[in-house]
C-alpha cells in the first residue's frame, strides 16, 4: 500500500478549490431542490426558502427531505456512483480515498462528507443551514444564527489546515481520508 500512495500525488490546493466550489453550488442546488418544490405547493413560488417559516409539518418535511438529498449528493455519489468523487471531483480529477491509499468506506465516507463535512463545519454547505433550522424547530431555541458562527470558525481552521503538507482539512481528519489527483501536474 505504502508504495501505492507514494505514486498518487495530493490534490493541490487550486483544484481542491475548484472541485469544492462546483460541489457547493451542485450540493447546494440538490438540497434546495425538496425546499423548493414545498415551497411551490404551498406559496405557488420557490422564492421562500426558510423552512422555519413554512407551517407545521411542512417545514420539517422539506427539511429532512433536503438533508436527505444533501446526503444523497455528498455522500452517496461517491460511495454509489463514482467511487471517491463528488461529481466537481471528477470533473477536476481528484478522488476521496483513505490516508493509507484504499477506497473509503461507507461508514468513513459518511463521518468525512456527513459528520465532517455538513455537521462539523456547518458554515460550508447549505445542508448546515438546513439542519441548524431543523434542530430550532425541534427543541424551540433559535440554534441558526450560533451554529452558523461556530460553523465558520471551525470552516477558517478547516481551509488553513489545507495549506499545509497533505493538504488535509478537519473533514479528512475526522474521516481518515485525503484527496489525491487522478491527472498529476505537468508543472513537475
């Protein structure tokens, strides 16, 4: 294995960028897509977005349903479709894979893309919005704008992580993974 990593170079920033940009507006458009078609139902435009403001159980359910597609998307894309890409991973030519060179599994995927990903560095997806909505909805205590700043802090530490060898941020970490490239550098 250890020979196998040695060949495969990791992600660079500038692509990771990329890839990460084009999966934030694609995951974005996945997760709004349920909000949306509620939204439709109920105000007859997809202009409302706030699933706290939509009336019990309408807004709960445009909620799950939207964390359920910001998984489908984060999550199982790369262990169901295309293993170890999102679909801006691909089209950059970067792979998730495991620190020591193998496939992620599921379970590891789901604590990098789910757990690290939307929970942990809850400022970097709209699924983050999506359930800090959901929990002040649930217990009555507005988590939204907290979360959010938190969310942040840790995204800020996460992204200067990446500048350093092995470009690996908190979600790789918590995930035991790290991104490398499919198509090396030329510049090399």
């Amino acid at each position: 294995m250890r020979e196998h990593r040695a060949k495969q170079e990791d992600a660079g920033i500038t692509r990771r960028l990329i890839a990460y940009l084009l999966d934030w507006y694609i995951g974005g458009l996945a997760t709004a897509f349920p909000i949306s078609a509620v939204s439709m139902r109920l105000y007859g435009t997809v202009k409302n977005q706030q699933i706290m403001e939509f009336p019990s159980p309408w807004g709960a359910a445009a909620g799950f349903l939207a964390l359920a597609c910001a998984a489908m998307y984060y999550w199982g894309v790369p262990v169901l479709v295309w293993k170890g890409q999102t679909l801006g991973k691909r089209w950059l030519g970067l792979k998730i894979q495991s620190v020591d060179g193998g496939e992620l599994s599921p379970g590891r995927m789901a604590a990098r893309q789910v757990l690290g990903v939307m929970i942990v560095e809850g400022a970097v997806v709209t699924a983050s919005t999506i359930w800090h909505q959901l929990l002040t909805m649930a217990v009555g205590i507005n988590f939204v704008a907290p979360l959010m700043y938190l969310g942040m802090g840790v995204s800020l530490i996460s992204s200067l992580l990446v500048l350093f060898k092995g470009h690996r941020a908190i979600h790789d970490y918590l995930g035991g993974s790290r991104v490398i490239c499919l198509k090396p550098s030329k510049n090399k």
